[in-house]
C-alpha cells in the first residue's frame, strides 16, 4: 500500500491552557467558554495574528496578543516554531491591562 501525504500551506496550531488560565476558566460563566471553544479557539488555530478582534499588544505586554469577546479579554503567546498557542489569561476588559 502506497500512502501519499498531502500538506497544506497553511498551518494548523494547537491550543495549550496555562495554569493561571485554568484557574481563570473555572470561574468563567459556561456560555463564554463554550463560545471561547466552540469560535474563538478554532479562528485562533487558522490564523493566531490577524482578524478583527485580534491585536498585538505592545511596551510591557510585548509579545502578548489579545482577543476581544465583547467586554472580555483573552490573552494569549504564540510560539511560532511549535505551532502552539499558549491562552494565558482571561479578564474583563476593565482589569485587563492593569
């Protein structure tokens, strides 16, 4: 039996929950996290840099990106060379950047 692999141009990237986000996602209401899962997550695994909730965040939280879900922020690293997104925290858009 032959098997031919077939690779896409576009890479897929894992998502990968931090400590601190678990703690976090215990106390997030269920309808959020199912939509953080079931929309946010596979938007981010297609493409973890641009879409219009998406931004780089920049002076002490370089190398940060956060996605907006109406009041909320999900934060997030990106580590290229893995194709791995690590979520790293989730906060109201009020104490996010404190």
């Amino acid at each position: 039996m032959i098997l031919k692999m077939v690779i896409t141009p576009l890479s897929k990237y894992q998502i990968a929950e931090t400590k601190t986000f678990e703690k976090v996602k215990n106390k997030i209401d269920k309808k959020l996290y199912l939509k953080i899962k079931n929309f946010v997550y596979p938007q981010l695994r297609e493409n973890p840099f641009y879409g219009t909730n998406i931004k780089k965040l920049k002076d002490n939280l370089e190398g940060y990106y956060r996605y907006r879900i109406g009041n909320y922020r999900l934060f997030y690293l990106i580590e290229d060379d893995k194709l791995i997104i690590a979520v790293v925290d989730f906060k109201h858009r009020q104490q996010a950047y404190d």
